[in-house]
C-alpha cells in the first residue's frame, strides 16, 4: 500500500514590513499633497461659478440660472468623485494603494487643467465629472495607504493632518482668488494652475512606498472569485458597509448642498461692494476647515466615535441654518459665523479618516472606505441639483435655500447610533 506524503502546512501570511520614519513621513507628505490637490479641485467652482456664467452665458446671464449651473458644476464633481471613490478606490486594493493614488493625482490635475479651454457650459460640466473620478479616488486610497503605514497609536494625529488636506486646498483657491480676482474676462487662469499637482501625481506612481499591510494581505480574499465590491456587500459585511455610506453621505450632503452656498451668496450681495468679497468668505471658511478637520480626530480619540459624531452634528445644523437666518454678507456677524461653522462642519472630515478605516479589514478597506465616504456623493449631487432647482424657482434666494438643506445635519444625530463603536479597537481588530 503506497503513503501519500504529508500535506505541507500553509504558509502564514507574511508579516507587514515595517516602513522606516523617513519613509512614512513621505507617504504622509505625499497624500496630503494629493489631497490639497484635490481639495483646489473642489474648490474652485464655488469662487469662479459665477465668472464663468458671466462669461459663457452672455447676455442671458440671470443670478437664478447662475445658481442652477453652479448646482450642475457641483453635481458633476459629486458625481464624479463617487464613481472615482468606488472604482478607483477598488483599484487600490488590487494595484496597491501608493500606484492608484498617483492615478488619481494624474485624473483630477489633468482634466480639471483642461476646463481652461472650454467654450460652452456643457463642454466644462463634462471635465468637471472627469476631474471629479480622481478627486474622489483620492480620499480612500490616500488614507488609506497612510493609516495602514502609521502605527495605532500616532493614528488621530495623522488621520488630523490628512483630513486637513481637502480644506487647506480650497483655502489655496481663496487665497489666489484674493491675489488675482476671478472675473468674467479672467478666469481659465485658475483653473490652468491645478495642473501644478500632476508632477506629484508622478511621485506617487513611481517613488511613494507602497502600504506593507497591503501587500500582506494579498490573497487572503475569502474565496477565489470574490471581488470586494462583492464581499463588501455579502451578508457579513453588508450592513457595516450601508452604516459607513450614512456616516459618509450626511457631511458631504450638508457640506456641498448647504455650506458651498455660502460663497456664491456673498458674491451676490458683497461682490459689487468688494471686489474680493466672495474669496475673503472662501478664506475664512476654509481657514475655519483646516482647525476643524485636523481637530475632528482627536475630538473622536477624546470623546469616543459616537459620541463625538453626534455632537458634531449638532453643531452643524444649528450654525449652517443660524448663518443663513440671522446674517448676511457684509453683516459685522458673518465672516465670524463662516469661519465657526468651517470650523464645525469639517470636525467630520477629521472623524472619517480615523473612524472609516476602522470598520473594514485590510484586503477591502480601500474600497470600503471608498464607497462609504463617496457614495455620499450620489446623494449630494442629488441635493445639490434640489437646491439648484430651488434656486432657480425662488429666483436667487440663497438664504432660504441654506437654511432648508443644512437640516440635512440633523440625521448624523440619529444615523450615528446604530454604528458599532470602534473606540477600542485597532486596524488589526
């Protein structure tokens, strides 16, 4: 009788390398680039909407139309940064997250440079849904690679100084806007500066290290033919996926369907007064944001997740609707009001870069966090073309529009408290 030889044990997955300091420090700098990058991207069209309606639309030019094409320009980037944020981010979990974040560097800084050379609303609605693909593969990939680089204990300082990256990007765009105005006669030159950040696009593709807990998990999908799309949906891990995509969608939808109004409502009623009114409002915004998402972090470590999430809910409703309901621009109350409710607003985007990750294991958390944080956009372009429909029937009424859609805030309060508390564990978890 023949003996079949011993079946050899499997072979352990291999342990995550460990990246030196000068090493992490430079996927650090690298994503925050990217994100600063893509936070200009998103900032632009809130400064130059209206320039460009000026200029594309001619005599035809109507502030309710206005607003309604700013809704669409906003809608396209929503769009597009879901689709990118779900795709893109399911590329990073096959490719590895430092080469997909270099893609999406190159996608954003490319056709968002090639808006400069439209010649009708429809032809930029288009590179803007295209600049949108990288700007919302970006976030999953970036953070991503950085918390999984990073050790547990330095996670809320790290996931504090990537959540400020989106935000110090739009506070570059205010800033130029206060330099040079944006004018109808002049603004394809700020959208010609966002090719600035396809150089980094490069770094990231050829020189930024990749994620040593990625590349130790490749292959430990459960089964063969599982994709994480697919596996993110299975019945184990279905409902943490839809509660990441409530805890994601609410700041975006409040964020992009209410805060954003902000700036075109001060150029509406300041900007014939002060030139640089719209990108000083911009400025004290985004300067508020850079405090409250680096913060947001660390008020998560300090008060727990949940309870943290719902106090800045809280928070936001009351300053997003108090804004639109006793002030107005040019009123001594409100750049104050705007640089606190940045302030509250984004204390979010500190939350999600350490909380979202914690939800899903390494060989999907690119994807997952992809599609928690961006299919909140699918929803925001849905809202934001609501309010642009709303605009364009109130014709132009701005306060009453941001009062009605920062109400969205009041969900976060609820939706928090069916999500499980990760405050004690680790990625490892």
């Amino acid at each position: 009788m023949t003996t079949l030889p011993p079946t050899p044990p499997k072979a352990a997955p291999a342990a995550p390398v460990v990246l030196s300091r000068t090493q992490r420090v430079f996927v650090l700098l690298i994503a925050f680039a990217g994100l600063v990058g893509a936070g200009f991207q998103l900032g632009l069209m809130p400064l130059a909407a209206l320039s460009v309606s000026r200029d594309l639309l001619g005599t035809a030019f109507d502030h309710g139309i206005a607003g309604d094409w700013f809704a669409r320009y906003t809608a396209a980037m929503m769009l597009g940064a879901a689709f990118g944020g779900i795709f893109l981010g399911t590329l990073g979990d096959r490719i590895g997250r430092a080469r997909a974040t270099g893609v999406c560097i190159l996608c954003y800084s490319l056709f968002g440079a090639a808006g400069a050379f439209s010649h009708s609303q429809e032809q930029l609605l288009v590179l803007r849904f295209l600049a949108g693909l990288g700007v919302g593969g970006m976030w999953p990939n970036g953070v991503a690679l950085v918390s999984e680089c990073w050790t547990n204990a330095t996670r809320p300082m790290v996931a504090g100084v990537i959540g400020t990256g989106l935000n110090f990007g739009i506070l570059c765009v205010a800033q130029l806007g206060r330099l040079h105005d944006v004018t109808a006669d002049s603004w394809r030159w700020l959208l010609e500066v966002g090719a600035v950040t396809s150089f980094i696009g490069l770094i990231a593709l050829f020189l930024l290290p990749e994620s040593p807990r990625w590349l130790a998990s490749r292959g430990q999908r459960p089964t063969k033919n599982a994709t994480p799309i697919r596996e993110l949906f299975s019945p184990g891990m279905r409902r943490l996926t839809l509660i990441g995509i409530c805890l994601g969608a609410i700041p975006l939808i409040g964020a992009w369907g209410a805060s954003k109004w902000m700036i075109p409502w001060a150029d509406k009623l300041g900007g014939t007064l002060q030139a640089g009114y719209k990108a000083s409002t911009q400025g004290w915004w985004a300067a508020g944001a850079i405090l409250g998402s680096f913060f947001g972090s660390h008020l998560a470590h300090l008060l727990g997740r949940r309870t943290a999430y719902f106090v800045i809910s809280l928070g936001s409703v009351a300053l997003t609707s108090g804004i639109f309901l006793w002030s107005r621009p040019l009123a001594p109350s409100f750049l104050p009001l705007v640089f606190a409710q940045g302030i509250v607003t984004t204390l979010f985007f500190g939350w999600l870069p350490l909380c979202l990750p914690e939800l899903f294991p390494t060989r999907v958390r690119a994807t997952g966090a992809g599609i928690a944080y961006n299919s909140g956009r699918f929803a925001s372009a849905a809202g934001v073309l609501g309010a642009g429909a709303l605009m364009a029937w109130s014709g132009g009424d701005y306060a009453r529009v941001g009062v009605i859609s920062g109400l969205i805030y009041a969900l976060g309060m609820i939706v928090i408290w069916w999500a499980p508390d990760t405050s004690n564990k680790t990625l490892n978890d």
